[in-house]
C-alpha cells in the first residue's frame, strides 16, 4: 500500500494518559489516540484493517462537529478516493 | 392433511374455517402460508421494534417482518426508517450485527455503501458503471409505511390502508395501561432479546398466546415450583375474562382477579413495600389514588394481531419463516429509571423464558406436538367451540367470555378469514370495526 503513512510514534510510546481506544462496529475498525509529536497535539486515525492512519488537527475536529447532515455522504462513496480504478496497484 | 391450494372465493372458504372450527390443512399447506405472508405480513401493519431500541442519531438494530430481513434505524435528525436489509446490488444482507451506530452501511460483499436513510453513496470502482446517474433508483427497499404507537414501531408494505391506530382499534388501550404502569411514561427495552425457535406454525403461537384454557395443565409445574397463584385466575372459578378486542387482538383480562384479591403489585407476584422506590415514583407521577389503582390492575396480556403479545412482563415477537417454522423473539420488559423494579423484572424473565426457563418451554413443547398432530389424517378440524353458549358483551362493546373459553381463538380466526378473503388485490384493507358503546373506545 504505497500510500499508507509511516506512524509517527509506535502506540506503546505515547504519551501518559494518551490510551488508544478502539472504536469498532460490524463496518470498520479505527484505534484513536492523540499524537503530541508536533507543535501541537492532533488525533491519530489508525485504520485497524490495513494499518492506514491519518491525523486530524483540532481546528479539523471542530469543523466535523458542525458538519451538516449528509456532508460526509461524498466521502463515505467507496468510489471518492479509496477505491477507483486510476489509483488501482498491480 | 390432504394439501389444499388457496381458497378463491368465501365458499371455498367455508371448507375451511366455521365460527368455531378450523381445518388443520391451514397449518400445515405451504400454499396457504404463502398466500398470509402476502395478505397479511405484507399489508396490514407489523410491529417491529420499539423507539428505545434505538435512542441516539444513528443507531440502528436488525428486526423482521416474517421472513423478510429489516433495518430499523434512526437518522441524524432522528427519524426512524425500516430499511430492507438486502443490498441492491446482488442481495447480500447489508447488516448483520444485531445492533450497531453508523451513519452508514458497507455491504460485505463488494463494498455498496448506502446512508441509514437507504441512499446509495456510492460502490468501488464507480467507471466500471459508467457514470452514477443510476445511483437514485438503488437506494435500499424501504417498508411503505411506517408509525409508532406509546413508542412501539410498526411497518405496513402497503402503500394504502387504515392508519395504525385505526388497526390497533381496541387494542391501543393495552399499550396505554403498559405505559401507564412506568413514573416517565417511557419504556426501556434494552434487555436484549432471546430467540426461541419452534418447529410449528405461527398461528398456534398467535392463539395460544390468549388462551387462558392450557395453563393449568401445562404450566402445572412452574406454577407449583414458583408457589404461584397464575393457575388459578385460569381456573373455572376465575372472574377474569377473555375478550375479543376486535382486529384480531385479543386478551386475557386478570383485572377482575386482581381488584378482588386487591393487593398492590400482586399482579407482578410480590407486594408494593418490596419494591418502595418504583412505587414512591409512581405515587408522584400519578398521585398515590391512580397510583394505587395501576398497582393493583397490573400490565395488560394482549395479543396485537399478528406479532406483538404483551406478556405483563414480557414481550414476545413472532416471526413466522415456513409453514412449520417460526421465531419468538423475547424480551423483558424495562421501565425507564426503574433500576429496582426491572432487576425483578429481567429476574423473573429469565425463570419463564430463559435457556433453563420453565415457562416458554412447556408452550414450545405443545406447538410442536401441535404440529406434529395437525398432520393426522383424521379428523380434519379443530374445535373452537369452548364458551360460545356464555359469550356476552362487556360495558365498551367488546365480547367477552370466561377465562378459559376460546373467544380470543374464534376471533382471531375471524379475523385471518376476512383477512385472507380479501385476496391479494390493491392491499386496501377495512379498518377492523370497533364497538362504540359508552364511546370509550378509542
Ligand atoms: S451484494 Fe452488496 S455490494 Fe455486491
Ligand atoms: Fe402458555
């Protein structure tokens, strides 16, 4: 998977107090904690299945708060990004 | 049982269903149990889950109507939504945990992702569909039409017919009284359901439910173990009645017992000072005079035709899948911020219709025997004929008999064959008539 991301800090090494909690349903499987490698503290997104992990930073978090109703239906189509066929691998 | 084929018109019927008997080939033909699915399951209103099962934006749980799989799930806004649980790609149910929280569903099979509301969002590889204009028309099949009662959801696939409260017709005072017994008015059903699977045909459970003849003989046992005064309000000596209450619902009215013997909270076998919390929040709720009334008449024991039978403490879900198969999902009733009382409640539930419940076993035992019976070659029928000489009209119109008479079963029965008599045509079905008398029926 060329484009997962390295993890920034083996979960075993975050900070105290920074548990990961795993969030699972029959759908997906996602480990959270909170990275404090930068400048400023951010949520680590690890996808449980295939090890994908993404960040959210807090202004990104407060903006999911006040997402309307539907305004994720685009990025829940499989097609928007994860699976279409120009970025299908060998 | 010599097979049948559908009856086409109400002579033909008449082979079939009398007042007072029924032909044992209506448990057993696979024709027939074809044909209720579609004039009954499949038209008239279903119950399928309660509001509670789903309390937060998302939540959903995975119910049936009969044999077909349903998604009950709440949007963001709130909404409730029954949803086929079949993908409209190639069919995969899209759903398979029994509850969960998501906005959307993924499809196991090749990813079709669909919102809680039943919209498509999209599937992997979308060029491979050349464009997704077709997206619109591949939403998830939805049940026509949906409504709830005191919390209780229920779906019709028909597009037209009476609205739910004119089908509950007499049987929405069952659901006023359950209600009425929790301080909030709210129910909680989270306890979880158990299913019991039994190798008879649904309409023995449907009449068995109300019948207030077996009891004695079948319940023998855990009425004794459990040193329990039920047999006896189903004795010969009981002042309790069995009502029609029209619709195809019926009841086992113990009230009449229970103001006799007049002990608070004898209906749910103990005494109102073991359990203070629940009465001291009743008392306020509905001051202490009602309080004490809703204490002594206890919760209702209805059958709400086809699959609903509140059980005083319980309630029971039947889902028929063949002819000689069928479901009970069952539950223990919870009343909302009544931790003391539901301990008893979900106590008492698993001692009747637990794995090593004595209760539901016995009946299971007898539908199965049932069905094992009905297929003899001789006789044909089945008699319904208890009490018909001392039917009678209660104070609102309904007809009533003695605990044990089988008035419940000749009116179910009247019911299915006005039901089934009206053939599969545009799934317009007459509201049930509901007597007027004194107008205290809803
Ligand atoms: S069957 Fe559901 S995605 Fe193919
Ligand atoms: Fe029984």
């Amino acid at each position: 998977m060329s484009e997962r991301r390295e993890r920034s800090l083996p979960l075993g090494e975050a900070a105290a107090g920074d548990t990961p909690v795993e969030l699972v349903s029959e759908f997906a499987a996602v480990s959270l904690v909170v990275d404090r490698d930068g400048n400023g503290p951010r949520l680590r997104i690890e996808d449980l299945k295939t090890g994908q992990v993404g960040f959210l930073d807090p202004l990104e978090l407060e903006t999911l708060a006040w997402l309307p109703e539907g305004a994720l239906h685009r990025f829940l189509d499989p097609s928007f990004h994860r699976w279409r066929e120009e970025r299908e691998r060998g | 049982m010599t097979p049948t084929t559908v009856p086409a018109d109400s002579a033909a019927w008449d082979a079939l269903i009398e007042p007072d008997r029924v032909h044992g080939s209506l448990y057993t033909d696979p024709a027939i149990f074809d044909a209720e699915m579609e004039r009954i399951w499949y038209r008239t209103w279903v119950y399928v889950g309660h509001e509670s099962e789903v309390p937060q934006p998302n939540d959903y749980v995975v119910k049936s109507i009969g044999p077909q799989p349903i998604i009950m799930s709440r949007d963001k806004q709130g909404e409730i939504h029954l949803l086929l649980n079949r993908c409209t790609h190639r069919a995969n149910l899209v759903c398979d945990a029994a509850k969960g929280n998501s906005s959307a569903f993924r499809c196991p099979y090749h990813g079709w992702t669909f919102s809680n509301t039943g919209k498509l969002l999209g599937y992997p590889f979308n060029s491979g569909y050349g464009g997704t204009e077709e997206k619109r028309n591949l939403g998830l099949g939805r049940v026509a039409r949906v409504a709830s009662y005191q919390g209780f959801v229920f779906g019709s696939f028909a597009e037209e017919g009476p609205t739910l409260e004119e089908h509950l017709g007499g049987a929405t005072d069952a659901f006023d009284r359950l209600v009425e017994l929790s301080p909030t008015g709210k129910l909680d059903i989270s306890a979880g359901w158990l299913q019991h699977e039994a190798k008879a045909n649904w309409k023995m459970l449907v009449e068995n439910e109300t019948d207030g003849y077996h009891p004695q003989f079948v319940h023998a046992s855990i009425f004794s173990v459990a040193k329990s005064g039920i047999g006896d309000l189903y004795g010969e000596k009981s002042t309790a009645v069995s009502r029609d209450l029209g619709g195809g619902h019926t009841e086992n009215d113990l009230r009449p017992e229970f103001r006799r013997i007049d002990e608070p909270m004898g209906w749910f076998g103990t005494t109102a000072d073991r359990l203070p919390e629940y009465v001291e929040h009743l008392q306020a709720a509905r001051g202490p005079e009602r309080a004490r009334e809703i204490m002594i008449d206890g919760a209702p024991h209805v059958m709400v035709y086809p699959n609903l039978f509140i059980a005083e403490i319980q309630l029971f879900v039947i889902q028929p899948l063949a002819v000689d198969r069928t479901v009970q999902h069952v539950t223990a009733i919870q009343y909302e911020g009544e931790p003391q009382l539901n301990r008893r409640m979900l106590q008492q539930t698993i001692g009747s219709v637990g794995p090593a419940g004595l209760l539901l076993a016995d009946d299971t035992e007898m539908y199965e025997r049932n069905q094992r019976g009905v297929h003899a070659r001789t006789p044909e029928w089945l008699v319904l004929k208890r009490g018909t000489h001392r039917e009678r009209r209660d104070g609102d119109g309904f007809t009533i008999g003695d605990a044990t008479d089988e008035v419940p079963q000749r009116a179910i029965w009247r019911h299915y064959r006005e039901l089934m008599e009206a053939g599969d045509g545009d799934g317009a079905v007459a509201p049930p008539a509901v007597p007027t008398a004194n107008g205290s029926v809803r």
